[in-house]
C-alpha cells in the first residue's frame, strides 16, 4: 500500500502538468505556478514546449522524455528527484500519460515512494465527450485504434456489446477508412466527431456514421471520435440457463451454486432462473 498526502509537506515532487490542446488560454494559473516552481521540466518534444514556456515567460532547463528514450530519462528523472529537486511532466498537449508518454515514469516514482501530483486541466476527449450529445454518464476512452484495418476490427468487435459511449483518438487521413470499419463492426450508431478542439476552426459533427462518412474525406485537423454505446437490449435465452444450470448440477455442484454461476454468466436474474429451474 501507498499513502500520499500531496499537500502535507513540500517535498521533492513529480508534477503531472496538462498543457492546452489547442488555446493557449487553457493553461491554468496552478499549472503555470508549477512550471515556474520546478527545477526541472520533462517534455515530450522540448521544442514544443520551449515555445509554450516562452509564451509565459518561463525559463526552466527542459529535458526530453518521449516513448522511445524511456530507458534513459527515466532513470536521469528519478536521479534529479531523488537529489530533491522537482521534476514537471508536460506532453506536446492536454494530459501526459493520456495516450502520450509518462506511465513508465509515473510507476517508477510510484515504486521509489516519490509523490506524483496530477492536476486539473486540458483534454481532448473529455472536451468532445461532454459536447458530443451522447452519454457522459458512463464512457469508456479507448485512444487510438490499431492503424491497420484487419487489427482495428478486432478491436472495435472486442468493444462492439458495450453499452457505454466510446472516445477514440483518430487521425485525420485515417478517418475515412476508421469509420467504414465502424459502420461494419458496431453498426450506423449515433456519432460524434470533435474537430480542432478549442481551436479557431473546432467544429462538432453529430449524426450517424454513414451520414458522417458522406463528407469526412474533406475534413483536416485533430479529431476525437465518440460513438454512441450498444443500445440493443440483449436477449437471453432463459430456456438455455437452466439447461446450464443442469450442467453444472450433473458436474457436481449445488443447484444454488449453479444458478448463480449461471446468472452472473450470462447476466440474468437469479431469482427467475431460480423460479424457472425448480418449476420444472
Ligand atoms: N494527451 C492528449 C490529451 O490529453 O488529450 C492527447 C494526445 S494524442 C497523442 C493526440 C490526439 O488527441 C490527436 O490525434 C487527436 O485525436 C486528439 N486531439 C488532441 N488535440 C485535439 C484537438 N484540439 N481537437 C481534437 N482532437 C484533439
């Protein structure tokens, strides 16, 4: 177990800082406060965020941590933390970790007891979630799908009974084909693709995936895609449960055990499998 009370004490800290994805209005005063009180800032690409520190007139030393130097700067990170100097986390935009580079890291200062602080801030899919017009109740934020189409299917099948909103990352030239296998695997379900997020040309198209398809080979830009959850109501068929649960009967267990495996398998009532099984 790990107990970590951020604010308690000031110590040597990792700073998960989310960063605009688009309007540089978007960055919070804490988060700006962080990168002015850190020694040292850990960038995805620190040309990048040299620019956006200039923006704010912060001057920080900027070493490079992406998904291909991990090796190395993770172990250099935790040598500047563990000298007692703290280390700010940044991604090219919105969230680090969010389908950008910093898990590795985060585990490690997880596993050295060195605190890790997120805060609020940026980010791309919760953006398009909550203007989409779909559920926000539930959702499952999924990144971005394989790039090759055979591999993507899998996936969207694995995701395909899912009752809740789905968020994908996508990009812009792989959108046409990402949305045909769609259409094929989850159906023409209600979509939502967020365009240029919080940026001068940021557009919502909300309609069903073929209407969508009809005009999405002209679109550019960052996009999120959201797509409505499985709405269909399955069926279950409760004459096969008790058979099931005459199965399990005959391999030996109790005719109670049994209705509950069954009823958590296929996710029925157990109290009318129950019924259904001591009527016959
Ligand atoms: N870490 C980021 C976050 O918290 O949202 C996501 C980084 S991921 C490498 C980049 C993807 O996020 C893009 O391909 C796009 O799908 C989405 N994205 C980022 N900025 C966006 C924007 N302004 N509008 C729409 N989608 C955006």
């Amino acid at each position: 177990m790990n107990r970590q009370k951020s604010f308690e004490q000031e110590v040597a800290s990792l700073y998960l800082v989310p960063t605009p994805i688009g309007n540089l209005s978007e960055m919070t005063s804490r988060a700006l406060e962080t990168l002015n009180k850190v020694d040292v800032v850990a960038c995805e690409d620190t040309r990048n965020t040299k620019k956006l520190l200039n923006a704010y007139n912060i001057q920080k030393p900027c070493i490079s941590h992406h998904e291909h130097n991990q090796q190395v700067s993770i172990p250099q990170i935790l040598e500047i933390l563990e000298e007692g100097k703290s280390v700010a986390v940044v991604s090219d935009a919105g969230y680090p970790l969010v389908s950008d580079p910093g898990s590795q890291l985060v585990k490690a200062c997880i596993e050295k007891e060195i605190p890790v602080i997120s805060m609020s801030g940026a980010n791309a899919a919760i953006n398009a979630l909550v203007a989409s017009g779909l559920s926000a109740v539930h959702y499952l934020f999924y990144g971005f799908l394989d790039s090759k189409s055979s591999k993507r299917k899998k996936q969207l099948q694995e995701l395909c009974e899912f009752p809740y909103t789905l968020i994908f990352y996508e990009a812009p030239h792989r959108i046409e084909d990402t949305l045909q296998d769609v259409l094929e695997v989850l159906g023409n379900r209600n979509i939502c693709l967020a365009r240029e997020l919080t940026k001068l040309h940021e557009e919502y198209i909300r309609g069903s995936v073929s209407e969508v398809l009809e005009i999405c080979s002209t679109l550019k830009g960052e996009m999120v895609l959201v797509v409505e959850g499985n709405s269909e109501e399955k069926e279950i068929d409760m004459e096969q449960a008790v058979k099931h649960v005459e199965e399990y009967v005959n391999q030996g267990l109790r005719t109670k055990e049994a209705i509950n495996k069954v009823a958590k398998e296929i996710g029925c009532s157990k109290n009318e499998l129950y019924n259904l099984v001591h009527q016959k």
